[in-house]
C-alpha cells in the first residue's frame, strides 16, 4: 500500500482479529498475536466472511446470518472465516461449517436496489432496518462484522455516549478461485463514521453512508458491463472501522458489505481505485481555511464515482477537472456527516450543486479522463478548536481532506500536489 493510504488507515485504536495484521496502521497501533486457545483482547471479536444457509437459492430469501466466528488456522496456516448459524435476537449463534462460495456462470441476480430491512431485527439499538441478507453463495459473499446476540450483546460491540474509536478486522473470503466484482452494498448503524476493505494492498471499496450501492441501485451502464475488479481465491480482507457515539444512548457498532460477482468472461477492463489525500496542517487553532491539492491523470478512461471523505469540521468538500486547459467543478458537497457519492455514466442524472442551500450535486454523463488533465480537490475547514489539526482519525476533534472513488483505464495518481492554502477568515 502506498504511503498515503496507510496514512489513512492510521488508528487510535488497532486490534487484530485473526492470525494476519492490517497492513497500513500507524505508529499508533498495536499487534496482538491470536494463538488457538489464547484469549482475545476486550474489544477484540473475531469476525467473519458471510454466506446464507446451504438451501439458498438465486434471489431467493434466506436467513439473516451473524458471522462474528473465525476459526484459528493452525500454525503457518491462513485464517478461514466460518460463518455461524443464524441467530435470531434472544439467541446465540452456533458456529457452522464454511461455505465455500464458487464463481457464478452468469452475472449476479436478485440483487435489490438499496435494500433495507431484509433480516427482520428488532433490538433496543437504532439502525436494525440496515441489516441486508448476504447474496446467495454462488452469487457473491458478505462481510459482517457485529454481536452474536442482541440481547446481550459482546461489550466490544456496544458503544457508550461520547465515546469514539477506530477497530480493524482481518478476514478471510470465502471464494475458492479468483473472482470478479463490481456491484457491492455497504450497510452500517448509525455512530458508523467509515468502513473501508483493502486486499494484499489494494483498496477493495468503501464509504461514509450508512446505506450505499456502488454502482448506484446496482445498475451497470452498458458503457460499463465490461468493468469488474479482481479477489483472488481465499483473499485476506481487511476491514477498517471507524465508529462514534454522539448521542444520549448506546449504540451498536455494526456493519454488513455485500460483494457481488461478475461472470468472469463479461470483465475486460479492471477497475481502480482512486484514493489521493491533501495535509491539513494549515488549519490551525481558530481559523477558517481551504486545504486541497491537483492530481495528475495517467493514461485514458473515466471515472466511474467520485466522493470526499472529511471530518465534522469540514464545512465543503470540491472536486474540479482540468482539460485543455479548461478547469470546471464537478462535484461539490456540503455534509461531512453523510457525505454524497456520485457516479458518473449514461445512467445517472446528479443534481446541480447549489451552494446556497447546501445542496450537493456533480456533473451529469461520462467523466473521461485523458492523459494530461488534473483532478483538483479541495476542503474548505472551520477550526474552533484550540488546537492545530494534523490528520488524526478523530471525527469532532481533528480533520482529513481526501478524494475517493474509482476510474477505469484512466489513473489518479495517489501522490498529488498540494495546493497553496487559503485563508478566508479568522475566528
């Protein structure tokens, strides 16, 4: 992973859930070593790669799955992540055998647009309609990471009032050959600030929303049935999550990310990701100021989405594109709580930014991309702290300017120029 993306993966708190670390923590993490039969660490839980019960069919309904068991792999072994039986929420989950999932003869079916409520949960913590059932298992897999029993669920799981923390897991997928993907739903509680999937270094997807599609209401323009993104057979994945509690009352800390797969034979051209982050040292204590930088285009493509991932202190977030000389906004986005992520394809129709109601938007149609244009994005940061921002992953007390998203043929490069920064006022 290059240097900027373990600078994101940086955390206040870094656990280890199987026998591998997350590569990218910062100097502040720590490794704990799972031995068979060791205890965990107290905000420790294994976790694990999902798929429904064996009598699933395609598009069929299936039971919700609570997937917190991995198996320890014995020595020099990699981990394999055993999914549980389904739990309803009076009981604990018994840990099952693997499912082992196999690439599909046909791209993936049954897939809902932004499905909700589909396991049936009622807990005492809010966001039980965001629990999706995981794909079939010849169609994709899930990664889930949340308590056995809601009743009672594991302390690591629940989060008190003022409370924040960022908690990493390592797993294994549950594919026995390589597979492409494409389409993947993310899911999160609220108090969810991020979760992002990296693979031997390489970004997997992500997001800020609680509830997400990518590519949007899982519909793949034609100018993108081609489009699909590698996993090789029993890949580790790693799950970075960044939690907050900023309510009166607890909450759960839990996430479901479904990966669907492609037909191997429809993918020629992979995705990639695009990942580039400005400093945020100019946003001293008591200041009001705007932090960005210009990424160079490598090759010729498109874009296929594009977002920023910033704090609470971040009051815009821009995106401008450069060609021939000419440079033109094409997405802007006011809310760093739920931040708006917009594709780019013959599809989609996104609003118009409108910055004097707030209003996210981005431009409308292909986004090409060709070799020599620039991406140029920008943060625009109130700091009413007294202190200075550094980057750190704290949500209300701290700040990050990054731009996110996915590309094909074309690449955004990850080391970008910083831009001189702005001051617009003083506090």
């Amino acid at each position: 992973m290059d240097r900027i993306g373990k600078a994101f993966l940086t955390c206040t708190r870094c656990t280890l859930v199987t026998l591998t670390a997350l590569a990218g923590c910062g100097s502040e993490a720590s490794s704990v070593s799972t031995n068979p039969g060791s205890a965990l660490p107290a905000n420790t839980q294994p976790a694990s790669v999902a798929a429904p019960t064996a009598n699933a069919s395609a598009g069929a309904p299936a039971a919700p799955v609570a997937t917190n068991v991995a198996a320890v792999a014995p020595a020099g072994a990699a981990p394999v992540a055993q999914p549980s039986a389904a739990v309803p929420p009076a009981a604990a989950a018994q840990p099952s055998a693997a499912t082992a999932a196999q690439p599909p003869a046909a791209p993936a079916a049954g897939a809902k647009k932004l499905a909700m409520g589909e396991c049936n949960l009622h807990t005492n913590y809010a966001g039980d309609e965001y629990c999706i059932l995981p794909p079939p298992p010849d169609k994709g897999f899930q990664a889930h990471w949340g308590p056995s029993n809601y009743d009672k669920p594991e302390a690591q799981y629940v989060m008190q009032p003022g409370e924040e923390d960022v908690v990493n897991m390592t797993v294994t997928s549950t594919n026995t050959t390589e597979i492409k993907y494409y389409f993947r739903q993310y899911r999160m509680r609220p108090g969810s600030h991020h979760v992002i999937f990296t693979s031997n270094g390489r970004r997997l997807g992500g997001t800020q929303n609680l509830a997400k599609d990518n590519p949007e209401n899982g519909e793949i323009p034609p100018e993108n049935e081609g489009v699909g993104m590698p996993l090789a057979a029993r890949s580790p994945i790693n799950a970075n999550m960044h939690f907050y509690n900023v309510g009166e009352k607890p909450i759960l800390r839990e996430i479901w990310v479904n990966f669907w797969y492609k037909d191997p034979a429809t993918v020629k051209e992979t995705a990639k990701e695009v990942f580039s982050m400005t400093g945020v040292t100019a946003a001293v204590a008591h200041s009001h100021v705007v932090v960005g930088a210009s990424c160079p285009i490598m090759g010729n493509g498109r874009a296929l989405s594009l977002y920023g991932h910033r704090h609470m202190n971040s009051v815009r977030f821009s995106i401008f594109h450069t060609t021939g000389g000419k440079k033109t906004l094409i997405l802007e986005d006011y809310d760093p709580h739920d931040p708006a992520a917009f594709d780019f394809n013959s599809l989609i129709k996104n609003p118009m930014p409108d910055a004097a109601k707030k209003q996210a938007g981005a431009f409308s149609g292909i986004l090409n991309l060709k070799q020599g244009d620039t991406l140029d994005f920008e943060c625009e940061i109130i700091n009413n702290t007294n202190k200075n921002f550094t980057g750190a992953n704290e949500a209300n007390d701290d700040e990050m300017c990054i731009m996110v998203g996915d590309s094909v043929g074309a690449s955004v490069q990850p080391l970008c120029q910083a831009l001189p920064a702005r001051r617009i006022t003083s506090n």
